[in-house]
C-alpha cells in the first residue's frame, strides 16, 4: 500500500503542476493577444489555408492540455480511491473507465490531426519515422486497458458482492 500513496503522491504533485502551467499558458497568451491586438487579428483575417489548418491544430492542442487534465484528474481519483476504500470499489471502476475513455479519444484525435488531416491540406508528407504513431497508437492502447481494468473490477465487484450474499 506504501507504493500507492507514493503514485498519488507524484500525481497530486503532477496534475499541480500541469494546473500552474495551463494558467501561465493561458495568461500569456491573453497578454501576447492584448499586447499586439491589432496586427494579431489582421493576420488572422489574412491566413491561407495552411494557416487555418496551423489555427485549428493550435486550438485542438490547447484543448487537449484540458483534456490530459481531467485524465490526470481522473487516474489520481481513481487511485485515490484504491488507497481510502478497496481496490474494488464501484469509484474506482469509474473513474479508470473515465480516464481510459479520455486517454484513448485523445490519442485517436491526435493520430487523426498528425496523419490524416494533413492529406486534406496537401501538406503529408511520408517518412520513415514511425516512432510517433507507435507511441500514439501505444497510448492508445493504454487507454484501452484502462477501461478494461474498469470493467474487470465492475466485475470483481459484482462476484464479490453476491460471494457476501451466499452463506
């Protein structure tokens, strides 16, 4: 049990920090915004197509920082409660299943915004890299078994509870 109340320990520190960065992100750009207001939105009015794909893709990561928040959120609620109640209780189960939900839906959107929207724009390129679809396609798998492991305890609990019921 000492090893989980380490893992929520560094994921109450990390969801933290993340917390402090997306609000330093968030108050610069208001501030790069506010400071160059004019030339700022008559650049936005001028963007080509490339542009408004480089507007989007902007918009998209920043939302996923949100995104990676409430995964993080979720997975420290999720261990927290396997270190107050049991591992198998019915919060644990749901917020794994959350978590693993958001892991995977991030990942499926990011893989789609780096592979496949570019073909639409013109912009694909072909190389022999393939480490970035391996660690998306990785994450998403992850993502997967955390909902899996969700499933498994929904489960686990439901044996358990009617194992109280027979005599």
């Amino acid at each position: 049990m000492n090893l989980s109340r380490t893992l929520v320990i560094l994921l109450d520190i990390f969801f933290f920090l993340m917390v402090l960065i997306i609000a330093a992100s968030i108050a610069m750009t208001i501030y790069t915004i506010y400071q160059t207001e004019e030339s700022f939105f008559q650049e936005l009015a001028e963007l080509d197509g490339s542009g408004i794909y480089y507007l989007i893709h902007t918009l998209v990561v920043g939302s996923a920082q949100f995104i990676y928040l409430a995964i993080i959120y979720y997975f420290r609620k999720g261990i927290k409660g396997m270190v107050e109640h049991n591992f198998f209780h019915m919060d644990v189960s749901k917020y794994l299943n959350v978590a693993g939900k958001l892991l995977a839906l991030v990942s499926v959107v990011s893989i789609f915004f780096k592979f496949i929207l570019p073909l639409f724009v013109g912009s694909f390129s072909l190389s022999m890299e393939t480490s970035l679809l391996e660690s998306e396609v990785f994450i998403v798998i992850i993502g997967l078994f955390l909902m899996l492991m969700s499933r498994v305890i929904k489960v686990g609990l439901t044996l358990k509870s009617e194992n109280e019921l027979t005599i």
